[in-house]
C-alpha cells in the first residue's frame, strides 16, 4: 500500500469516540423496559454505559433501566455492591447466538 492509500484508509477508518474505559465484566443484568423485564449479561462496562447480549432486540433509543451486582473486587469494597441505572439503547446488532446491544448510563446510584 503506498503512503497516500495508507492515509486515505486511515481518514476514512470509523473514529473512536468512547469517553471511559471499558472494563471486560461478565455479570448477570437485570433489564427493564416499557415492554417488561427481560435477562442480559454484560460484556463490559464503564463509568458511562454497558455493552451486553440478550436473547431478543431492543430498539435503539429504547429507554432502559437495570441493575448490576458488581463483584467487591471490581468495586475494590469489602462487599459486592448493586448498581441501579437509568438510560438508553444506543445500538442492538444480531450476532450467531444472541443480540447484542449497548446502553448508555444517564443516572445511576449505588447499594448494598
């Protein structure tokens, strides 16, 4: 490839745009929509959003509430602590065996 192909791939390559960083979690999440309650598990997590598979879609925009158990070891407390959340869909693509989808974090609080 020569330099000017190089460069042109480069600039059309997508843009990164995450803000945090992404911690590779896999834990069970309870999900809740206008449509009901539904069973997720996360693939990684960051102090803004959630990436997680899913037995069926969600639509993008889909407004979203759900709970996590964070292990004391990723939270570095003494106990596990349960993180409630309040956001969005932001993307649900099909994969071979499950959906997978992203949601961002608008609001959250902690307990025990």
């Amino acid at each position: 490839m020569t330099p000017a192909l190089s460069a042109q791939a480069k600039a059309d390559a997508p843009v990164e745009l995450r803000n945090a960083v992404r911690f590779p979690l896999q834990i069970p999440l309870r999900l809740f929509t206008a449509a009901g309650e539904l069973a997720a598990t996360t693939e990684n997590i960051s102090a803004t959003g959630v990436a997680f598979t899913l037995a069926r879609p969600l639509e993008v925009q889909t407004q979203v509430r759900f709970t996590m158990k964070m292990p004391a070891e990723a939270m570095g407390t003494p106990t596990d602590v349960v993180v409630h959340c309040t956001g969005r869909v932001v993307r649900c693509n099909t994969s071979e065996t499950c959906w997978r989808a992203a949601a961002v974090i608008d609001e959250y609080y902690f307990s025990q």
